[in-house]
C-alpha cells in the first residue's frame, strides 16, 4: 500500500535525456522552476509547457509515469487552486451563495495550478531520469565550493544515497510490521488522537530497533570494503562534461531567453 | 604459512545490565587455531551461538581477538597500519542480503570496493564486469538491487567483493536467509569462484549439504574447534554431529540407520549416488 | 467447521500498468484439525494466500468462508476473525516491542477486550505451550536468543486461542536443532488442543514427517494438494518448478530403476530403511 510512491522513483530506459550529466539536469530543472515564476502571462506557460513536452518525449519514460507522480499532490493542488479561486479580491464575475469568484481569483488559481503541475512534473523527469546515486554524485560535484567552508560535502552526498536506498526497505518493512501487528488485534485507525498515538507504540518500536540493526550491519558492510570515507575515493562513474551537455546547456538558455520575454509581454 | 592463520585466539566481550554495570564476561572465541592454505575451501559449521560467525569477524580486522594472533596473509591484523590492506585481501559477505548492498544499482555496488580503494576508472569497469560475470549476474548489471530475489542479492554482494580482487572471500552464513533455490544459486557461485577463480574460500554455515564439497570442515560449538576433518570424515560420525545440534543430510542419515541395522556400507556417505552405488553393488545378491 | 476458499484471485496494484496476479483462481478446503503445510519458492503466492485467511489481503474475486460465513459480508467482524484465526509471520521476533516478554504476550488477547485476569491467564498458558522457562517471562524480549524469540513471538498469538494457527516459515533462520524444537512443538501443540495449523514453508524435507497434507503452490495457483508420499511422487514436476522432494524420495527411486525392489513411496528415513531391508532381505 505504500509503495505506490512514484515520486522520484529512477524508470529504467536509455534516452538521451538518461545519458545528461546529472549537473546539467540539476541546473536545468533548478533554471526551468525559477523560470515559471517569471511569467505573467499565458504564453510563458505554453512555452514552458512546450518545452518540458520535448523534454518528456526525448526521455521515453511513458507519459503516464509523471501523471502518477502527480496523484501524491492533487490535494495540495486542489487546495492551492480553491484557495486562490475564492479568496482573491477583485472584479466579481460569478457569486455563488457568499463567496464570490473574480477575474483575478480565476486568474491566479489557474496560473497556480498550471505552474504547480509543470514545476512537479518538471522535477519528477529529473527524478525519473537520474539515477538517485547519480544525482547525489552530481549534487557532490556541484556543492564542492562548499567543501572550503568545512561543509562535509561527500558524507552528506553518501547519506542521501544510501538513505535513498533503504527508502523502499524500510516501507515494505512498515508495512510488514503493520500487519502482523493487525494479526495481533492491532487498531490503527480508530479511537481519538491519543489513542491513535498509542497505537503507534507497537509499530515504531520494532521499525526503529529494525533501521538501527540495518545500520550498524551496513557500516560494518562498508568498513569490510575498505570504505574509510571521500578521502582518495575514485569514481566508477566520473562526471565528464560532454558535447550533449553542453549542448544541453545551450538549449536551457535557449529556452529562457525565449520564455522568459515572451512570458512577461503585457498586451496577453 | 597459509593466506589465514590463526594461533591460540581467544575473544571475550564483557556483558553489562541496564545501568552498564558489568554482569559478566562471555568468551565467544575459546583458544582456536586454524591454517588455510591459498586455493582452499574451508567450511566452518556450527549452530547459532557456537562462535563461528565471531571468528570469521576476526579474518577481515573487523574484530581483533582478546587473546592470540591471526594472520591474513603474513599480516597481523591487530596491524592498525595494515587494516585496509587485510580487509581488501579478504573480502567478506554477510548473512542479510538487503544490509550490504550500498549502490543503487547493481553495476555501481560492485563498483562500492575498488572506488574506496582508488583504482582508476577504466579498471574499476573492468573489474565490475569480470565480477559479475563470475557470479552471473552480468545481465543484470544495470537493475535495482531491490528488484532481486535473495540469492541474486548474494551473488551481486559476492561479485562487489571479487572485485576487490581478494585471495580470499570469508562467507558468513550467506544462505541463511535465503530459500533452497537461491540457496544452490549461491553455493554454485562460491564453488566456481573456488574453483575456476582460484580464491581461497570459507564459507560459515549452519547447512551440512552445503560443505560436502569442501576440502576441509571445522565444526565449532562453545567457542571452540569441536570436530576437525574432511566432509567425510565428520559426517561418518552422526551421533556426535547430533549432539552438536548439527543436521546430517538424509542420505548420511539413511546410511547411518542401515549400518545399524546391521548391513555393511563404507563410513560417510555423501551423496545419492554413493548411496545407491554402495547398496545396488555388492550386496544386492 | 472449516475454511473454504471459493475461486480466490488476487491482483498487486490492479489498476496501474505494473499489475501482477498473485493469487489465480484458488479453490480449497481446510477442514477442523487438520496439519497442512503449505509449499513453494518465494513469490508463489503462499504468504499471499495465508494472508486472506483471517483477513488482512481482501481478495480482488471470490470468497472465502470460515464456519460457513462469508468473510467479506458487510456484517461479518472481521476484527474477530483476526483473534480466530491466528497468523504468526516470518522472523515474528521483528515485532516484539514490549519492555518484558510477558506484557508482550499480553498484546494479543489485549487487544480483543478480554478482562485483565483471563488476558494473564491466557498469556501464561501460551508462553508454557511453547516451551519458554519460566525465568525468562519477565525479561526484555530483545535479549533473548534467537530461537527463545521466535517462541515468544509464536506465543503472543498462541495467547489469542486461535481455532486455527497459521505459521509462515516459522523456522527461517534457526539452526538444525532450533528448527526441530520448533516444529515438535507445533505438531505436540496440534495433538493436545486439536488446533488446525497451516506451516507455510519452502522446504518439503522439514515438513514432510508432519503434515497430513502439503499444498504445493507455484505462480499463483495450486500445483498439487495431497497427501505427503501423493506429492513426493511428483519429484519430477517438483523440480520443474525449483522446489524438491525429500532426499530420501531421491534415494529410492535410484534404488528402484537399479532393480532394487524397494517401495518409492516411503517418506521418512525410518520407512526408507525398512523397505531397503526388506528388498534386500536383510533381516532388519
């Protein structure tokens, strides 16, 4: 029940968007969701959305892969959107009972969902093309400044991976837990909070004592293979800029320079 | 002197209750000595309890004995110097499958080891892909690891330490956990390593099939060295085997209750065939 | 007083592209008192199947009744059916979460409203079925050994006085000698209180001198489901799908195409050894 998580989850093909180096995926979606906030105008979005489109059909992960991604968030989005549709003041345009919808309202609850729905599915190409490991590595890479600063660039890189690993384990474990302790006659879902608190006990006990013996079995895994932390580590897969990357590159500054003018033009 | 050695090695640990006072003192290891030679295959038996995995901790420095020495390949590995030089030339995998593996993929576990040890990129690849075809995995080099079956698992653990390229693997009740068929699957692979790749194996194990094809058999209870020989030697002797909380394969088991039974069978039967052999030959008439 | 599965399918993430059929069209009967044991590799579907009988799957179609009620009636309480029909899960010590062994025993019948006396009561008389010293009853569950935790974990749902116990791969794990301890102790349980008990496991060897019948199961559906030596016989198609017959089955069936005239079907050693004596007229 809780592995219906897509979010973030690698999808296994080779696409040209698969074979980027990770830094220029990371740059790119960090660059296309600051440039969703530059836009006042529907064309911006149109654009964005052309382009985020390419990007999904260069990468052969089937389109209703992002789709599930987005089940996780509809009710955030839902929220966002009614929010936004009733609570904003200004020309009236339908009244419902006592609330009151206005052109602005309608404006900005559409503008939010488009925006919302094209920063997650925009993030989730880069999750969904990157291999987790890789994308810890391309983070490493490109957080190196911060090694002068005395920030424990590679320890926080190799806890992300490996936390990203133990992830799906540690679910099925929950689940697991869950329902042997059902078979005992557990409740999980009734009662007040409190109650509802309590009945945690049962569960969380066995899943910490479970996470804390999976890590002390893991470090000692690692040491067994002469892990002694970043020092002379080398690289199975070293980043190495290509030509595609820089074409990459070139493509995502392509695609602001066009959304980002067009986007702000008053006369839409 | 062999790639493991170990003299008089004693480990204790020191028990405490809640308020960390000291409760007692328990020797998990009780003056064991062993000599593995380079190109061997060891079985060390026992039931859960018995020391064999606390002494198998010894061989990679991942435990240093209270009392006396080991040696892995002439280096002593109380060593502080030489810990990182022991631990790559014995390699070791662990009972749980889903504790060990550290990569995301399959190809970038393997990779885990010679990326810690700095080997260069080319050869890091190299090594990935012999490693994995040892173990005959290589086809699915760029899956999950948790899309695998539990005996898949071990054999991707097995390949990322081959590809440390160590004289010998320590193999700590690799098959615990797993069901028959993943279970043959790994004992395939660390005979093949054994025997086409020449590393120097000793596999730790509560299954008794599983060491028939071993060169030599220890059997530890209490801490100690309890039995001593080859497969054939220790499975001749049942009874003992029985009081060590051992299991004997049904075959040795069948074999034993028709010798006592009064028919005559060579000591130490081993597999089926022996069996029939043994009982279609001679006496049939 | 049974359980009846009626064309049970059961289908992982039905509504999404990743869907798999775990459980195809399954059809049986597990009348009172009976010692099943359940047989195949992982990812055949047994744990699946065990986990619809008290409940915890519901089944994408078909139904199962226990003492003749549909389980899936909007009327039936299928809170109750948990404490009725008893599932002890693989490695169980992984739930133990109580400060002391007894209070974790307690759980269980805690959990069905019981008054605190019986719930004691209960939980006393289910710690003695499976054989933990006394001494050990106030001690935190996670020092004990391995084998002494499993029986803690078996009898936290023992305490719930099940009509029927399921076990799923209670021995995984243990050695040799804790297997048999454990196994004795389940057969010795279903001889005193008549309980019916379901072993699920994926070895034939551990569970072939206790059975009264063995479910062989494989992708989902019901490969055989007979007596021990029925299956056995089988060795052939048992093996097609990675699973093995007894050793011992190995031996005769070798004796016999050598011309031993020897009974193939004997399952455990005891047996073995008295036809081989036979057919070899060795006074044995």
């Amino acid at each position: 029940m809780l592995r219906d998580i897509t979010l973030g989850q690698y999808y296994q093909t080779d696409s040209v968007i698969h074979r980027l180096d990770p830094r220029v995926k990371l740059a790119g979606t960090l660059l296309y969701i600051i440039s969703l906030f530059f836009f006042q105008n529907f064309l911006g979005y149109l654009t964005a959305a052309l382009f985020l489109g390419i990007v999904i059909g260069l990468s052969h992960v089937p389109f209703r892969f992002m789709v599930r991604g987005m089940r996780a968030i509809i009710f955030l989005l839902l929220l966002t959107v009614v929010f936004n549709l009733f609570l904003t003041p200004g020309t009236p345009l339908v009244t419902l009972w006592k609330v009151t919808i206005t052109r602005e309202g309608l404006r900005t609850a559409v503008s939010m969902a488009i925006r919302l729905t094209l920063l997650i599915i925009g993030s989730s190409v880069m999750t969904l093309t990157t291999t987790p490991n890789n994308l810890t590595d391309g983070m490493e890479r490109g957080m190196r400044p911060l090694k002068l600063f005395r920030v424990p660039v590679h320890e926080v890189a190799m806890m992300m991976s490996i936390a990203l690993r133990f992830i799906p384990i540690l679910l099925e474990e929950t689940d697991k837990i869950m329902k042997a302790q059902i078979a005992r006659g557990a409740d999980f879902e009734s009662g007040n909070l409190i109650k509802r608190a309590k009945a945690l006990v049962p569960l969380l006990v066995p899943l910490f004592i479970s996470a804390f013996r999976r890590a002390n079995d893991l470090a000692m895994a690692m040491e067994a293979r002469c892990y002694r932390g970043g020092e002379g580590r080398t690289k199975m897969k070293p980043l190495i800029y290509r030509r595609r990357d820089r074409l990459a590159y070139l493509c995502i500054l392509l695609y602001l320079c066009v959304s980002i003018p067009v986007g702000r033009l008053s006369f839409f | 002197m062999g790639i493991i050695r170990a003299k008089d090695v004693v480990y204790e640990y020191i028990r405490r209750d809640e308020e960390g006072n000291v409760e007692g003192i328990t020797r998990a290891v009780d003056q064991v000595s062993l000599d593995v030679r380079q190109g061997e295959f060891i079985a060390i038996l026992g039931h859960n309890g018995s020391g064999k995995s606390t002494l198998a901790k010894h061989i990679n420095a991942i435990l240093n004995p209270t009392e006396g020495t080991v040696w892995v390949d002439g280096m002593d590995t109380r060593d502080d110097t030489k810990v990182w030089e022991i631990r790559q030339r014995a390699g070791m995998v662990f009972q749980n499958p889903d504790n060990q593996i550290i990569g995301q993929v399959v190809e970038e576990d393997v990779g885990f080891g010679p990326e810690n040890m700095g080997i260069p990129t080319k050869e890091i690849w190299e090594r990935v892909e012999e490693s994995l075809k040892a173990v005959g995995m290589y086809e699915f080099r760029k899956h999950s690891p948790n899309k695998l079956s539990g005996g898949q698992k071990q054999r991707v653990s097995i390949a990322g330490v081959l590809a440390m390229h160590p004289k010998c693997i320590v193999l700590d009740e690799p098959t615990a956990m797993l069901d028959p068929r993943g279970r043959k699957e790994v004992i395939r692979a660390v005979r093949a390593l054994n025997q086409v790749e020449e590393v120097t194996v000793v596999l730790i194990t509560h299954y008794m099939e599983e060491t028939i094809h071993a060169d030599k058999v220890f059997v530890m209870d209490g801490g100690r060295i309890a039995m001593e020989g080859t497969p054939r030697e220790i499975f001749s002797q049942v009874e003992r085997l029985k009081e060590l909380r051992l299991d004997v394969p049904q075959v040795t088991l069948l074999a034993y209750e028709l010798q006592n039974r009064g028919m005559k069978l060579p000591r130490g039967i081993l597999t089926v065939e022996e069996l029939a052999d043994a009982l279609s030959g001679s006496g049939v008439r | 007083m049974s359980i009846i599965v009626d064309h049970v399918s059961y289908i992982y993430g039905a509504d999404t592209p990743l869907a798999v059929t775990a459980l195809d069209d399954i059809c049986l009967e597990i009348p009172d008192g009976q010692f099943v044991g359940i047989i195949g590799h992982t990812g055949s579907g047994k744990s699946t199947l065990v986990q619809h009988l008290n409940g915890l799957i519901r089944a994408t179609s078909g139904h199962i009744y226990f003492n003749g009620e549909d389980i899936y009636d909007s009327d039936f309480d299928r809170k109750k059916l948990r404490g009725r029909v008893g599932l002890v899960f693989q490695y169980p010590e992984h739930q133990l979460f109580e400060v002391d062994v007894f209070s974790d025993v307690c759980f269980g019948p805690k959990n069905l409203g019981l008054d605190r006396k019986e719930v004691e009561l209960r939980s006393y008389e289910a710690l003695r079925k499976v054989g933990l010293p006394d001494e050990l009853f106030y001690q935190s569950p996670f020092e004990l050994s391995g084998g002494q935790k499993r029986r803690a974990a078996i009898a936290g749902v023992l305490a719930m006085k099940p009509e029927v116990l399921i076990l799923d791969e209670p021995t995984a794990g243990l050695d040799p000698k804790g297997r048999d301890e454990i196994l004795y102790q389940i057969k010795q349980l279903q001889k005193e209180s008549g309980m019916t008990i379901l072993l699920v496991s994926h070895s034939m060897e551990d569970v072939a001198e206790y059975v009264d019948r063995i479910i062989v199961m494989n992708r989902g559906r019901i490969l055989f489901d007979n007596v021990p030596r029925e299956v056995f016989s089988r060795y052939r198609e048992l093996e097609e799908v990675g699973l093995a017959a007894p050793q011992v089955t190995y031996i005769l069936n070798e004796l016999k195409t050598r011309g031993l005239n020897v009974d193939v079907n004997a399952t455990t050693i005891g047996e073995a050894a008295d036809t081989i004596c036979m057919a070899k007229g060795h006074g044995g």
